[in-house]
C-alpha cells in the first residue's frame, strides 16, 4: 500500500505518538537525516521514514538493502534516562520493539536482526550513539514488509499491509521498549531473551563454538563452549 506524509500523520496520531513521523521519498540514510535532526534538538520519538535510501547502511559498514515501495526504512531519536555503560541495551530494546510490532511468531537474532519462523531475515536494527551527555541515539530499522530483497535468507513480512500503520506500530513499540529498559534492564533482557533465536543450540560466532545461554548484564553474548563459559562482544551468529 503506498505511503505518504499523510498517512503517517494518521496512523501517528491513532497511536498516539509523541511525536509525529515525517515521510520523505528519497534520502541517501534515513540515520544520517535524523542525527542531524537530533543535533539540533529533535526531541525524543522524533522519526523519519522513506520509501528509497540510496546508502543505507547495516552492522559493520554493511550495505543495507530495501525495496522502495515495499519496505518500511525509518530512523528515531530516543534520549533514555540511562546510564551512558547502558547504551549497547539500547540495540536490544529495539529489536524487542520491532519483533512485538511484526508478531508473536518473530524471533531475535542476536544482537538485532528480526526472523520469521522459519528463520528468515525480516528486519534488521542499526543503532548509532549520538551523545553521551545526555544520553542520546539514532536506532535505524529497516522491514521487508511487503517485498524482500533478492538476498539469500530474505523475506518479507505479508503480501499486502499498509506500511503507514506498521511504521506507526514500529515506533510505538520499539519507544515502549526502551521505556521498559528505563525502569528495569533486567525485565528488558527477560523479553529479549524470550524471543531470542537459537537459545540452547550449538552455534558459530566470532570464531568460536558453542551453545547458545543468552545473553548478560550489557546484553554481550553468551556461550557455554568446550572450554567452558564464552563472552561476545560482537559477531554474526550462525546454527551450527
């Protein structure tokens, strides 16, 4: 269903969100627009959405992939009262926010990618640090709502939906989610850890092997491997 500065307005206002989410229908990165947003003062809940990107981006420099059209490509400003060593949680609040808006079906691939059931890729999290005192950040999130790139591991979301309102529900659940982290970052990881793909099977990441616990107090992963009890801080997981 297409989508336009109008329909967002609605959908925004329907939810009930604190700030309503801006629409434009070409932009190089929806995060770079709304870091400059934020360094101006944009408060928090502050979004934009595309319908093209021409560089966005994912984890670790990479090339993030969605179709105009087809795909919901946003970026919000969120200022947590958190505490500047809490910031990485931010990342899995946003993929607990995004997997309630996709469904109860949806699963989290540490540390922020959204699966379907059958282990396809539909949606992934970027968050950018964008001051530390106060506290603020850009969280990038990209959905294949209604068409998938051609990308091994792709899928999209439904045949048809109306993106406005899924937008809408992105933000009011990822903003509920990084409230739920503000009062209890214990009760945000329980969430996370209830949607977390893999828990208990052996798995790959950053070289080493072994089954997947969960993850710890400052959201870094957790393995129990050969050698005993691992810490990740950053990598890809993959089943073994």
């Amino acid at each position: 269903m297409p989508c336009d500065s109008e329909r967002l307005r609605e959908a925004s206002r329907r939810l009930g969100l604190p700030v309503e989410i801006q629409w434009i229908a070409r932009t190089a990165s929806t995060n770079d627009d709304v870091r400059g947003w934020a360094s101006r003062g944009a408060p928090h809940g502050s979004a934009l959405m595309a319908e093209e990107q021409t560089a966005g981006r994912g984890r670790l420099g990479r090339r993030w992939e969605g179709v105009p059209g087809g795909a919901v490509m946003l970026s919000l400003v969120v200022r947590p009262r958190l505490a500047v060593a809490q910031a990485p949680l931010l990342a899995l609040a946003a993929a607990v926010g995004v997997a309630a808006a996709l469904g109860p079906e949806t699963a989290i691939k540490w540390p922020n990618d959204v699966l379907n059931r059958d282990g396809k890729k539909l949606a992934g999290i970027l968050a950018e640090l964008e001051s530390s005192n106060p506290l603020a950040a850009i969280l990038g999130i990209g959905v294949n709502a209604t068409l998938a790139p051609d990308l091994p591991g792709a899928a999209r979301l439904a045949a048809t939906l109306d993106r406005a309102e899924l937008a809408a529900a992105l933000v009011s659940e990822v903003l509920a989610a990084v409230a739920d982290l503000e009062r209890s970052p214990a009760a945000l990881l329980a969430r996370w850890t209830a949607r977390a793909a893999y828990v208990g099977q052996e798995v790959t990441v950053a070289g080493r092997t072994g089954r997947l616990r969960g993850v710890d107090a400052d959201g870094a992963l957790l393995l129990d491997g050969a050698a005993g009890p691992v810490r990740i801080l950053a990598g890809d997981v993959a089943l073994v």
